[in-house]
C-alpha cells in the first residue's frame, strides 16, 4: 500500500508554512491522472473536468488537516471517485427526469396529428438501427456503466490507472480480496454481456 | 502428464485466472502450470483480454488542453477567499444588489409592455428572456389576434404605440417609421402561442455535416444539456439529431442555429421568430432533426 512518500511530506510541510504555491505541484502532477479517472467513471468531458477542479479545491482546503495515513495520490483518487459517484448518481437522476427514452419506443410518434412532423423520413423512427455496427462497443459502454458502483470504480482505477490491487484497496478502503472479487466479477458480467449480444465470440460454460 | 490432466480438471476460480491476467499472483502460484496445460482457462484468458481491450477503448479520451491551467486558477480563487474570507460575503451581496436594481428597471422599462390577459388554462410562456425564470408573459391568445388591433385590446392606444415602437426599436435596431407596421405584425406573430408537440421532427439545410455538428455540440454544451440525452448520427450527406431537451432548450436551440446560418426546411413549430409557446419551460421533449446538405 503506498504510505505518505518523503515527497509529499515535503510538500504538505511547504504548504502548512504558508506556502500555498506549491500545491501547483499535485495539479501538474495528477490533474490529468484524475481526470482519466473521473472520466472513465461518468463518460464525459464536461463533468470530468469540474469533478476533478472540485476535487483540487477541496483538496487544497483540507491539505492543512492532512494526516498522512496514505499517500497524496491515494488521498487524491480517493476524493476523485467519490465525487465521481455523486455526480454519476445525480446525472442519472436527472436524466430519468428528462426523459431519456431515446432509443426506446416513442409514443405518438407513429400516430401524429400534424402531417408536417412526418418530414423525417420513417427511417429516423429507429435509430438504433443506425449504431449496429457500433454495437458491442455501445454494450461495453453500457455494461461498465450498469456495473455496480464498487465494481465500476474498481474496474476503472485498474483499467484507466493500472493501479495494484493494494492501491485500488487503499484509495477504496476496502481488503485486497474485496478488489480481486470485484475486478473478476466486473469482467465476468461483462463477458457475458458480450457472449449474450455474440455467442460465437465468447464461450458459455463458466469456470467455476 | 497425469498431474497436468488432474490441474485441467480442476480449473481455479474465474478470480484467479482474472488475477492472473493482472500479474497479481505469485509466480509459483499452481494456476500458472494449471493455465499454462488448460485449453478451457486459456480461452477464458483470452475472452478476459479481449474485454479488457473493449474497455480500454471506451473509458480513454485525449486529456483537455489547458485542463491544469483551469484548475490552477479554480484553487487560487479558493486560495483568496480564505485568505479574504469576507470578500465571498462582499461579493455576494454586491452581486445581489445588482439583481435587485436589474429587476427594478425591468419592472420600471415593462410598464410599457401592454397589459395582457392570460386566456384559458393554458400557461403561455415569453420567450423574450433567457430562461423559463418565472417572466412569463400571459398573452392575448385569440385566435384571429393577428392584427395590430389586438395589441391595443387591453391598452389605450398609445400605450401600444410605445410598446410596439419600442419593440420594434429592441428587435430591429431602432428602425424608422417607414416599416413599423410591418414591423408590428412581425412581432405579433412572435407573440401568437405556438405549440410544440411531445415530440419535434425537423429539417435543416446546412453547409456541410461537420460544421454543423461542431456548432450543434456547441449549441448543446452551453445549454449544459448532458450528453446522454444527445445522439449525432453522421448518416451520408446528412446529419441527424435526435436529443432529450426541455421545451426551452429547444426553442433556444433553433434560433441559435438559425442566427448560425442554418435554413429550417421543416414547417413545424417552433420556427426561430416564434416568442411565446403553451405550458412551461421545463417540459420534456425529444427533438428529431435531420440537417441536409444544401438546399
């Protein structure tokens, strides 16, 4: 597990005497990092970015009470996805709100009263259609976004960041073997999401 | 050899062939022998990379330029406000301040705007402001209120000329006496309430599909509508939109396209001059749109 290195003692003690310059350093360092991160957790640009500006801010006020029980970097990741899932969370909320029946069925659409809404030809009626050819790509998307929380962020701090189970476990705060569970099973769901949508792809039978 | 057969029979957990894949096993750990003689675990090791290549592909993007500088400038703002702590109060109330006069003189400036009277129960919303914030202006709704007669129905005549002279004035650049008629038809028009259906299928001309869907994105970014409810789907010559917006989101979203030079071939409401549409603001609705190249 990464413990608070000689650098970052450095720093947090640069920063404590006042000099708040420093903290420049960690944004060089890890803003791109994080926003990999923040982004392989909620899919977009936008919201990756202010998650990973709110994440530095809040760094920033807290550094003072830092206690050094992990690294900066941990600590950093850690503030990362947990913002993550609160901004996941609340997307999700407002765009159930909003509507996102897109690619499912649109009622009135077939039945209009105004004979000018039909100038789009029928084809526009469903445009799935138009994305087979990107389908698996759109399962992989849609499966890593239907995992589970804890197996999402997992999966994306081991496949985004390449992190050691021991980091994941530390950033986390949870046991080695809890990562190594949910790294498999995040891998397994989606290989059978894959084998389901193109069974001559993947195999069926499990391994126990 | 018979020990190779029993460790094919006996394959580990999927965990450990995923571990495995992970390096995160010891090097004399017995799934090593077992994997290395196990066509099943094999396989399983490969489908594994397979997904893992999947994944690489769809959670990687290009970091944004500038991104570290944004954020430099994020903390030193939160740097001067604890060093200032009552400036974030000073500011506040100079900012609110600012939104109490704003009001005032609109609530002074609107008095020459006729007094309306809202018909049925519709809720019919002026699109004159930027946001569905509560402005609504109620309107004469009759359904032959074309003429500029009907401006005046609830006002003394020059009430109206005021309010229709300074319209034309905001809309038109202050333009002179020769075309404020049909300048007062115009913005009556505007004013007519539109409907918009559930769902608004459309038909732009454009340029060209890659300008178009660089100002689309655009268009849509800073309206802050997230992208789960946006699809772009280059088809050929054409483009097609198809997006989860509010009522406003999308009358916002037709006039910027029509001020960006794009033609609306589609006869449906709402068209870029309409102002005032039944129901509110915040209704939900899927825009259809297909935007041709040419015209």
């Amino acid at each position: 597990m990464k413990t608070v290195t000689a650098d970052d003692r450095k720093l947090i003690a640069e920063f404590k005497s006042g000099n708040k310059k420093v903290f420049e350093v960690l944004v060089e360092t890890y803003s791109a990092k994080l926003f990999q991160v923040a982004y392989g957790l909620l899919g977009s640009h936008e919201d990756a970015e202010e998650v990973v500006q709110d994440a530095f801010v809040r760094a920033f006020r807290a550094l003072d009470k830092f206690r050094g029980e992990s690294s900066l970097e941990t600590w950093l990741h850690r503030i990362v996805v947990n913002l993550s899932r609160n901004r996941y969370h609340w997307n999700r909320r407002r765009g159930s709100e909003l509507n996102l029946s897109i690619s499912g069925h649109m009622p009135g659409l077939d039945d209009s009263d105004n004979p000018e809404d039909m100038s789009i030809p029928d084809e526009s009626q469903t445009p799935d259609g138009q994305l087979e050819n990107n389908e698996l790509e759109c399962l992989v998307e849609k499966g890593i976004e239907d995992l589970p929380d804890n197996v999402r962020e997992t999966m994306i701090l081991r496949h985004v960041r390449e992190m050691s189970y021991d980091d994941i476990a530390a950033t986390l705060q949870c046991k080695i073997g809890t990562v190594k569970s949910r790294i498999a099973r995040g891998r397994e769901m989606l290989r059978l999401i894959l084998g389901h949508a193109d069974p001559g792809r993947f195999t069926g039978s499990k391994t126990r | 050899m018979k020990e190779n057969l029993n460790d094919v029979r006996e394959c580990p957990s999927f965990e450990d062939i995923s571990a495995f894949l992970d390096g995160e096993l010891s090097p004399d750990a017995p799934v090593y022998a077992h994997i290395a003689a196990c066509p099943r675990c094999r396989r399983r090791l490969d489908e594994y990379r397979e997904i893992d290549a999947r994944i690489a592909t769809a959670i990687t993007t290009a970091t944004p330029e500038g991104l570290s500088e944004r954020i430099k400038a994020a903390v030193a703002r939160e740097n001067a406000t604890i060093r200032f702590p009552h400036l974030h109060r000073i500011l506040s109330l100079a900012a609110a301040f600012a939104v109490c006069c704003g009001v005032v003189f609109y609530i002074v400036t609107d008095k020459t705007v006729p007094p309306t009277v809202p018909i049925g129960n519709q809720q019919e919303v002026a699109l004159s402001g930027t946001h569905d914030d509560g402005h609504a202006h109620a309107v004469a709704s009759a359904p032959n209120a074309s003429a500029p007669a009907d401006i005046v129905t609830h006002s003394s005549p020059d009430s109206a000329f005021i309010s229709a002279g300074s319209l034309v004035g905001a809309s038109y650049g202050g333009t002179s006496a020769p075309v404020f008629t049909d300048a007062m038809a115009s913005i009556d028009r505007r004013r007519k309430p539109v409907d918009i259906a559930a769902q608004v299928q459309q038909v732009w001309a454009v340029g060209n599909t890659e300008d178009a869907a660089l100002l689309l994105t655009g268009f849509l970014k800073k309206m802050h509508v997230p992208e789960n409810n946006i699809r772009l789907i280059h088809n050929g010559n054409s483009l097609r939109l198809i997006a989860g917006l509010t009522k406003l989101e999308l009358v916002h979203l037709v006039r910027a396209c029509r001020a960006s030079g794009l033609e609306l071939l589609s006869p449906a409401a709402p068209q870029p001059e309409q102002n005032v549409f039944t129901g509110k603001g915040s209704t939900p609705i899927v825009y259809y749109a297909e935007f041709v190249v040419g015209k």
